[in-house]
C-alpha cells in the first residue's frame, strides 16, 4: 500500500484482501486489535509494505505513519514494535504553527500522505514534506527521501522546496509569481509517476496572498523537474481536495480539482483562459516536457461559485477504469465533487473546457447528494460510492459509461462534517466490504457490504464497555486495508482492526 487511497487512479479499491470477508466481520469476531501510539496527530495515510528486510531485525511486515510533529515511524505491522523513527525537523526547528488557520491544529508537520519506491536506493524510499520554523520565524518546506528498512535520508536530503513561475499575480515580483513555504501547507497526497513526485499546495484557509502550485520533483536527485502555477495572473486557486492526492492515469495524465481562485472567461482560441487562470476547475496536467495544463472543465456559474465560496475544489479527484458506452465507444472518464453537491464526470480526452451558458462536461449528477463534499469517493465492480456532509454513504452504479442519478443502495447512518472517503476490501469482485469512519467526538469505524449498503456488518461502537473505541475523529483519514487489518488514523497514533484471537 503505497500511495493514498491505493492507486495512483485513487479509487480506494483495496482488491486483494482475502482475510476478511463479509461473513466474518462482525462484533463477536472483528474488533480493536492493536494501537500504534506516535508523537502528535497522523493527519497522513498510513502506508503498508510487506517482506521489508530490516537491518538486526529481520523480515517484516511494516506499517509506515507519519505525524503533524513532523515524525516518521516505521512499525512491525503484525508486533507493534517500532523499528524505526526519523524526524523531519532541522537542527534548532520546530514544526509550523497552525498559521492562524482552524483548519490544521495545533502544529503543521506533515499532512500529506507519503509516497513509497520500493525500486529507489539500497531498499527503497519513503517520499515525504514536511512543514518546519525555526527560532527567527522563518518557514520551510522540505521533501525527504527515507530508506524504507532503515529510515535513513537518502539522495542528499533534505531538500528545500522553491519555486516561481511566470506571472503577476499575488506574491509577485519582476513578472514572476514565487513560492512562499510559509503562505503554503502540502495536504494533498503525494504523487509518483514516472520517476517524478508530484505535489500540490494549499493555503492557509484563505489568509494572505496565494496562487495554485504544482511542483514536480524528481525522484533520485531531490530537485526541481517542473512546475506549473494555475493561477499566475490572479489569485487563490489552491489545491485543497481534502487531503486526497493528485491523480494520474496510464497515459500520464494529472488530475485534480482547484478551489476557489481566479478564472479568466475571456478564452483563446483553444478554448483556454487568455489569462492562464484556472481557478475552481477539473484540470489535466501534462507531463511530457514539463508540466502544462492540457484540458480543462469549468462549470458556467464558476466566477460565481468562487465569489460565493462554493467551489469545486473541496473535494478529491478519481481516475475511472475505461468503459464502454451503449454506442460501444471506449470511454476514459474521471469525477470530482465540492461544495455545490453535484457530481461532475469529465471525459478525459475532452473534458469540456468553459462556456457562459452551460456545463459542456460528459456527465452532471443533480441532487443525487444532499451535502457538500469534503471528501472524495471510492470505486468497485461497477459502482461509485460517495459520502457527502450530513448525507447518507450512497453508492451509485454506473452502466454503459453512465452514473446512475440515484443511488442502488445507501447506509442508515449519516455522516457530519467532512462526510466520509471510503475505502472497500475485497478478494478481485467478491467479499466486498466498504470502510468508513465518522468523525465525531468518539470516532466510528463502519463496516458496510459492498453490495447493499444498508446491510452494515459491523461499527466500532457495537462492542461493549467500548472495547473498540479509538478516540476522538480525524478528518482528513480514509481507512487502509492490508493482510486482514483495517488501520485509521487518529489524533495520538494509528489504531489496527482485525479478526479478534
């Protein structure tokens, strides 16, 4: 389990588990198995690798954390023992301040989900940025490159992370807007494709002068490849996507979802914004000879949705698997939602650019959530599953390249703020079992059947004496699922589901 939500497409299929099934998941068989305590909250994705050889140690299952203390932590998955800790933090430093920003509290250290290489140095790389000060008030963002098996730093780094662009938009100079690390925090998950790690940055809340940053940096150097600025002559367009990675396709493909931000409706004559801005849209980045933006979807009220904030950008991004429509025409889609409560799909090979008069993407669901999205959805065996604020878990099938309007099957329970990003277990297209955590005061782990999400298998609260509480919510966690346990983040450490003995 390397990346977020699985796979680069992030579809939150977990599809080769074969522990756990729908028959024995349940209160008397399933529940709390073990708890991995760290140093300050795991807002991050953990990460999972099999057979790591670790040095004095052995062969290991091992689960990888990260926390906002700006700590790495490499744990025996089936022990508990920690095997190793690296801190991100520089001599004299500390991690960030919230930045007067309710939104990540109350220390900045690492947010975005990790990327593993297993192909990288002597055993393989954790990628990571982490956020840090020091005593001058100054900030910094790094990317780190750990050894696997050892937690080592690797390639020379840490490496500082900068940039400017082409522009004269907010925080620019000479024609040039640049990257302030401390304007900026790395939520989104990392990217790996094609020896390039990818990140994408957002602000503060809203607070100060910010435009939309993509930055690609290669894998075996720690350095600068590319980058592209999305909002160079405005302003705002950050990437926020609830702390969901940027995703990819085979072809090489980059998509993701702006927030509210500057878009130009005066276009060229490709369809483009004249300006280059390309706030609170659906965008595909190239990655052939650099990063570029190669296609785009804006909905006709997007100046509006911005002014109002109501934009598109609140929730993540999901490359679709190819289907085939009732014409027999291959189609390569993706979906995204946000505020508004729609359900846009955008062909990935024509996605539908701008207009002043209506939505020229492939697909717009109407009313088929009740509330915004803060999340992102997952996909199996032919269905979309979506879980907005204050609405039931739905899952919508899609037949013939088309998502249905409602939803074939939806949970009892609704999920407050920020909804739920499921993640689904199964053994290929059976034992299907969709995960998903509330987060309240005292956070709940749900178990739902894939197949009928009103049949729930099993809830954290079920037990008695609460012998599978876990603590309070953590909003940004979506579960991870590897050899018959469901881990989730919490605010002091990862708590491990499993079979009970």
């Amino acid at each position: 389990m390397v990346t977020y939500h699985k796979d680069n497409a992030r579809t939150g299929q977990y599809n080769d588990e074969t522990a756990l099934t729908p028959a024995n998941v349940g209160m008397q068989t399933f529940g709390r198995v073990a708890f991995f305590a760290v140093d300050g909250k795991v807002d991050a994705q953990p990460l999972y690798l099999s057979n790591v050889n670790v040095p004095g140690v052995g062969v290991r299952n091992v689960l990888y954390v990260v926390t906002e203390h700006a700590s790495a932590y490499a744990f025996d998955a089936n022990s508990g023992a920690q095997l190793w800790r690296t801190s991100a933090l520089g001599s004299g430093e500390t991690p960030s301040d919230a930045r007067g920003c309710s939104q990540v509290t109350p220390e900045i250290g690492i947010t975005a989900t990790p990327v593993i290489d297993r192909t990288r140095g002597p055993n393989g790389a954790l990628y990571l940025v982490a956020m840090t000060k020091n005593s001058s008030g100054t900030y910094f963002q790094r990317v780190h490159a750990l050894d696997i098996a050892t937690g080592a730093q690797l390639f020379g780094g840490p490496q500082p992370i900068t940039a400017s662009f082409p522009g004269t938009g907010d925080n620019s100079s000479n024609g040039r807007v640049v990257f302030d690390p401390k304007q900026y925090e790395e939520r989104a998950g990392l990217l790996m494709l094609n020896g390039v790690l990818y990140t994408a940055w957002t602000s503060h809340c809203d607070i100060g002068l910010y435009t939309g940053w993509v930055i690609g940096i290669n894998a075996a150097t720690l350095q600068q490849s590319s980058v592209v600025n999305i909002t160079p002559n405005g302003s705002r367009g950050a990437i926020w996507m609830a702390g969901s990675g940027l995703a990819a396709d085979n072809a090489g493909g980059i998509y993701f979802i702006s927030g509210n931000g500057t878009f130009g409706e005066t276009l060229n004559a490709s369809g483009f914004p004249a300006n280059g801005n390309f706030g609170n849209g659906f965008l595909k980045l190239s990655t052939s000879g650099g990063l570029a933006v190669a296609d785009y979807f804006a909905s006709f009220d997007t100046t509006s949705l911005s002014n109002a904030d109501a934009d598109f950008g609140s929730g993540g991004a999901l490359v679709l698997p190819d289907m085939v429509d009732s014409g027999g025409r291959t189609r390569h889609l993706a979906v995204g939602a946000g505020k508004d409560s729609k359900i846009y799909v955008v062909d990935r090979d024509s996605m539908g650019k701008f207009s002043t008069s209506a939505n020229n993407n492939y697909q717009v669901l109407s009313g088929a959530l009740s509330g915004s999205v803060f999340s992102k959805p997952a996909y199996f065996n032919g269905a979309l599953y979506y879980g907005s604020v204050g609405d039931r878990l739905k899952a919508f099938a899609i037949t013939n390249a088309r998502v249905a309007g409602t939803a074939s099957s939806q949970t009892a329970t609704s999920f407050a703020y920020p909804g739920t990003t499921p993640s689904i277990s199964s053994n290929v297209n059976t034992n299907g079992i969709v995960w998903a955590v509330e987060n309240s005061s005292t956070a709940v782990l749900h178990a739902y059947d894939a197949s009928n999400l009103s049949r729930e298998l099993y809830n954290s609260n079920q037990a008695p004496n609460g012998r599978d509480h876990f603590g309070a919510g953590n909003k940004f966690i979506a579960p991870v699922i590897a050899n018959g346990r469901v881990y989730v983040g919490t605010p002091n450490g990862v708590v491990a589901f499993g079979l009970l003995p």
